[in-house]
C-alpha cells in the first residue's frame, strides 16, 4: 500500500499535488486548517481515499500530535512506500528588515520550517523502524536563491528548507537508506499565494508592479501544470537525485 501525505492540501498547489496523487489511487493524508470537500468527493470517483488531518502547523503542540497522527497512520506492515509533499507554506511578514515583528517571523518560521523539518524527522524514523521506503518532496522557492526586497523572512526559510533537504540526502545516503529527499521550485502559481503578494505595500516590496504584471499578462502557472510536472518527475523515480533542488523551468525544458 502507498500513501502521499501533503501539507497544505486545502487550496494551492497542494490541492492540484493531492488531486494527482488521488488519480494515481493513492491514498493522501492531507494536513491544513482547512478540510477540502473536493478532494473527498474526488477519492469517491477514483479508487484512492482522502483523510484530512486538522492542524495549525503555526501551533507546536498542534504540530506535534498532527504528526503523531499522520505518521502512526501511514506506518503499518501493509505499507511499503510512503510520499511526503511539505508543501504547506505562508509568505508573509512582506516587510523590510527594520519593521519586523517577533511573532510574525517565528509564525513564518514554524510553518516554512520547523514542521517540515519535524515532519521528515518523525516520519523518516517511523519509516526505518518499519522498513518502508520513502519519497520526500519539500516545495521550495526560487527565492531561496536570490535577495528579493521585502522577502528576507520568505528568502531564509526557503534557502534553509534547501539546505536541510542536501543534509538529509546526505545523512540517508552515507547510511545506505533507500529514502530520497527532494526540494521542488515550482516557478511563479497562480495562487492565493500570488494574490497576497499583489496585494502588499510599494514601501515594503519593490517588485510589486512586476508581479502586478506577471497576472495581468497571463504569466503564472496553473497549480494543476505544476503538479503534473512533478508527478512526471516521480514517475522517473530511479533517474531522481536525492537532495537536489529541482526546477520547474529546467525540468519542463529538459522534457522539450
Ligand atoms: N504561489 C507561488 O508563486 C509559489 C512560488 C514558489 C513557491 N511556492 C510555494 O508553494 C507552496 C504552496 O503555496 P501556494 O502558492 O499553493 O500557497 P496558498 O495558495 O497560499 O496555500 C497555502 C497552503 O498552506 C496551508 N497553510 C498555510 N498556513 C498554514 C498553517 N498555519 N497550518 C497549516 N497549513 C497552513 C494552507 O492551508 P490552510 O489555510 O487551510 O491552513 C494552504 O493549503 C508553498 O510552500 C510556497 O512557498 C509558491
């Protein structure tokens, strides 16, 4: 049996990486505030199920039994491979350095990074212990590699999420474990996402008139193109190199 556990399933390109996962009859733990009715009414129409899991990934004793909840679920002896998608994540504080707020920062901190950290931490050991294999997507940004005005906060969690996804590649491989961990950058979505960067202040994000742009010019990628390309992407599952940061562009680009 195989599951897809993935964060931020409720809208966004989580609900399109969910939907696919559901095609492939698959069974997806979906893990967000807020429960998605079509997911549940596409597991009907395919073979798959759909179980979501209520958790504010912001709130670390919320954290703490989400994961215990999801994990336990998807660890039994009739389990042999397990996808995890750490894909839920917030943008916010847009804000220069100056004007931050600690709660705000540690917020943006504990759902960009600690959950997916702790995520893969309790699950990879989970797995072991159950001599399951698994497949760890953790969805990045392009902005962990460059200096965005107003994006410090955003910028670090991803360029962290990155480096922890090298360090785990790293430690899997030199302990000869069969897992693969993955950061996936899925170019510019149009998604709610989107919608809150659009909508921030000039003084605190300089590049707002050119993301104005990107939508009015047709320019951003559907969630469902997104997801497809990634889904194709775990389809080549031998030819996948753990703990590189794969992108959108260059895998769309290698397929033409
Ligand atoms: N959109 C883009 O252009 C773009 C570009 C590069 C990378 N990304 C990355 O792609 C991923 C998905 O982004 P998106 O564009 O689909 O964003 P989105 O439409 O804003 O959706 C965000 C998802 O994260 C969940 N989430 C947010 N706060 C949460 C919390 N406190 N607890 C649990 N879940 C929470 C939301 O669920 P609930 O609200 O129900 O909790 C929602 O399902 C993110 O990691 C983002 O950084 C996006």
């Amino acid at each position: 049996m195989q599951y897809a556990i993935v964060t931020g399933d409720s809208r966004g390109l989580g609900e399109a990486i969910a939907e696919q996962f559901l095609g492939k009859s698959i069974h997806v733990i979906g893990v967000s505030r807020h429960s998605n009715k079509e997911l549940s009414k596409l597991a009907e129409k395919y073979d798959g199920n759909y179980t979501h899991v209520g958790c504010d990934l912001s709130d670390p004793s919320q954290l703490e039994k989400g994961i215990e909840q999801v994990v336990k679920q998807v660890t039994h002896n009739d389990t042999h491979f397990i996808y995890l998608v750490n894909n839920a994540g917030v943008i916010e504080p847009i804000e220069t350095v100056g004007n931050f707020h600690l709660q705000d920062v540690s917020k943006h901190m504990m759902i960009n990074v600690t959950a997916p950290m702790m995520f893969v931490n309790h699950l990879l050991k989970e797995a072991n212990d159950h001599s399951i294999t698994t497949a760890i997507i953790n969805i990045t940004s392009g902005a962990a590699e460059r200096s965005v005005h107003g994006w410090s906060v955003y910028s670090s969690s991803k360029a962290a999420i990155n480096r922890f996804t090298e360090t785990t590649a790293l430690e899997q491989e030199m302990a000869d474990k069969e897992h693969k961990i993955i950061a996936y950058s899925p170019g510019v979505v149009d998604t709610d996402m989107q919608k809150e960067i659009r909508s921030s202040k000039e003084s605190a994000f300089a590049d707002l008139d050119k993301f104005k742009a990107l939508k009015e010019e047709g320019q951003l990628n559907s969630p469902k193109t997104v997801a497809a390309v990634l889904m194709d992407l775990l389809n080549d599952y031998s030819s996948i190199e753990s703990g590189k940061v794969y992108k959108l562009y260059d895998l769309i680009e290698s397929k033409a």
